[in-house]
C-alpha cells in the first residue's frame, strides 16, 4: 500500500542551500517547506534547522503577517528588538502582527538547533522592517516606513 503524497518526513522536503538575502553572502537557515509541499495554502509552516554560527533571518518585523517559533531541539538564542533571550527545547514564541517586535533566532552555540514555524502566507499588504539592515530595506517596495517605533537593544542580531 502506498503512503499519501501529503505525507512526509521533513528530510525529505528540505532544501539543498541554506537560505540567503539578495546581495549578501551569509547562510541563514536550511528550510523544509512543509505546507507548500503538502498542499496547504493558508499557513506558512516551515522546519528550520540553524546550524551553529547562523540565524534565520535578518531581525525584522512585520506589520500584517503573524508569526510563532517553536523550539524543537537545542537552544538558540531569540533576538527580541536588540536583547538576545536565551530558549530551551519546547519553549514557543509568538509575534503577532503590527506591533512592531524585531525578531531573529541565533543559534550561538556548538549543536544544531530546529525550529518550527509558522505564519501567515505572504500577504500583498504586509510590510516588513529591517532595522539592522537598513540599507537593504530600502532596496524592497513592501518597506514598513511608518511601523510603531520600539527602543532598540545594543546586540547587532547576528551570530557570535
């Protein structure tokens, strides 16, 4: 008997490369896109692995598009508007829409860390803000130009 396509170990739907930004050289997290290949089209749902020395993503926020991080195996590090908050397995975070909240995840340490996430498919309305990568951001048209200002820590959001 044949197993369903929607089916599927996440290794089998990772991707060769690490994802990276336009421009920039840097490996951030290897992605499994899990609900693109198994057919769901409302929600985002991604099995990220960070390994050590690399985040997910430039910090940013969003101001349309929600967002929750679960840890599934190791420890990284939440970059939460330029203060690191150390995570443990099981631990969650969540980044509802429109407040503002920069985030990244950093893995700062010696193992793999996987993480679970899930968001909102891309929406046409959303807008997003870099604020450590300003230069970049002025490059995108979905630039957040009028978010809600949050004071900034003094971590750079990058790895270690």
């Amino acid at each position: 008997m044949n197993r369903p396509d929607f089916i599927k170990h996440w290794t089998e739907l990772e991707e060769p490369e690490a994802n990276s930004y336009p421009g920039d050289t840097e490996p951030m997290g290897l992605d499994a896109p899990l609900s693109a290949a198994l057919g769901i089209t409302r929600i985002g749902i991604h099995h990220v692995r960070l390994l050590p020395g690399r985040r997910t993503s430039y910090p940013h926020a969003e101001s349309t598009e929600q967002e929750f991080v679960y840890v599934l195996a190791g420890t990284p590090d939440v970059w939460i508007d330029g203060v690191l908050h150390p995570l443990a397995e099981g631990e969650c975070v969540a980044f509802p829409s429109g407040t503002g909240i920069c985030h990244t995840f950093i893995n700062n340490t010696r193992n793999e860390v996987r993480l679970m996430v899930i968001g909102e498919r891309p929406r046409d309305d959303n807008r997003i803000r870099y604020p450590r990568n300003e230069a970049y951001e002025l490059t995108r048209a979905d630039r957040w130009a009028d978010w809600p200002a949050r004071p900034l820590g003094d971590h750079d959001g990058k790895p270690d």
